[in-house]
C-alpha cells in the first residue's frame, strides 16, 4: 500500500492529514486511554474520597449538635460565595473549548482558553480568600467543631483550585515552549478533567456551607 507520495504507508496506521501534527493525530487514532488520563483520575478518586470524608465529619457533627452553626456564629451569607461559585463554574466553558481547540492542533488557541480561564479562576479565588479572612474575623477554627470542620472543608477546597492555577500556568508555558507534543496533549486533557472534578467538588462544599442558611 502506497501514499499520495508514492511512498509506502504501515499496515493498520492511517496517513496523518495534512496540516495535523503527528501527535494530534495518534490522540484521534489511541484506542485507549493514557497511562496519564489515568493517573489522573485515580488521583482524584482519592481526592473526592478525601472531601466526602470530611463532609460526612460536618454533618455527623451537625447532628450531634444542638446548635448548628455552634458558639452563636451567624451562618454563612447565601450570595456571595454562590456568585463567585457560579463563576468558577462559567470557567469550564473556555476550558473544555482549550481541550478542543488542542485536539484540533491549534496549540495558540488553546493557550489563549487556558489563559482566560486561569484570569477568571485566579478571580474566584482571590474573592474566596477575602471571604475566608473575613470569616477568619468573626471565629476562629479553635473555637468551635464548627469552625475545625468548616475552615478545614474550604481551606481543603481552595487549596485544589490553587493547585488547578499552577497547572494552568505549566501547562501554558509548556506548551509554548514545547510545543504541542502527544506528552503536552495528554497534559491539556488531564487538566480539563481535573477542572471538572474540582468545580463539581466546589459545588457540593458551597452546598455544605450554606446548610445552616438554607
């Protein structure tokens, strides 16, 4: 079997199309995930099992409580955390285009989704942090089970979309700088999945904290 060049193409390996790099093409053509899809996943498997052991902490202490929040602490305002929640989840769009864009081999398009939504991410975030030192104000995680379980549940929280900001940054710089290689495709699509994981995860423990408001 020859190609269009005359040239000899392998048996059971399709011609990669014009204008597609080789590694976008052996994405379209893996019949199974790769080993980094699924670190990935397994990684979060744990994670998610993490926070479902502290949520069910927060609630076997709420209903062992006779107040809930406990010490006269007010609860958690509905608005604020909710708006800033529903923006981080506004974020998946440029992120699950991102992954699109770079299975298609547009490397530049894709780094400019990620950048969009790692400015968007880095604004949810840093709203979250001045939430979380105003709560800081008004009790502190010694005072009371609810403030230990609360300020470990969002501190565990926040901590995964910084760690999702730092993948944002290295998967924008590698792919700039490396190009868009199989190892930086694997990357792109490792990331859309860890971003989905993190914002369902946000949405639940947004659910949790405003338990004693609804």
């Amino acid at each position: 079997m020859t190609g269009t060049s005359g040239e000899p193409v392998p048996l059971g390996r399709a011609a990669v199309p014009p204008g597609v790099p080789p590694s976008v093409h052996r994405a379209r053509q893996r019949q199974a995930a790769p080993n980094g899809i699924w670190g990935m996943v397994l990684f979060l498997c744990a994670e998610i099992t993490l926070f479902g052991t502290i949520i069910g902490s927060y609630y076997y202490l709420d209903f062992n409580s006779v107040h809930w929040p406990q010490a006269g602490i007010a609860p958690e305002p509905v608005a604020q955390p909710s708006l800033a929640t529903a923006w981080l989840v506004v974020t998946l769009l440029p992120i699950w285009w991102a992954n699109r864009q770079a299975h298609r081999g547009r490397r530049e398009s894709a780094i400019e989704w990620i950048l969009f939504a790692l400015a968007v991410q880095a604004g949810y975030l840093a709203f979250q942090i001045h939430l979380y030192i105003n709560d800081f104000h008004h009790f502190q995680p010694q005072h009371s089970a609810y403030g230990s379980i609360y300020y470990t549940l969002m501190t565990l929280d926040h901590a995964h979309v910084a760690f999702g900001l730092a993948l944002d940054l290295v998967l924008i710089v590698r792919l700039a700088t490396k190009g868009l290689s199989n190892y930086w495709l694997i990357g792109v699509r490792g990331l859309a999945i860890y971003w989905y994981v993190v914002v369902a995860i946000t949405v639940i423990v947004l659910f949790v904290q405003l338990t004693p408001s609804l």
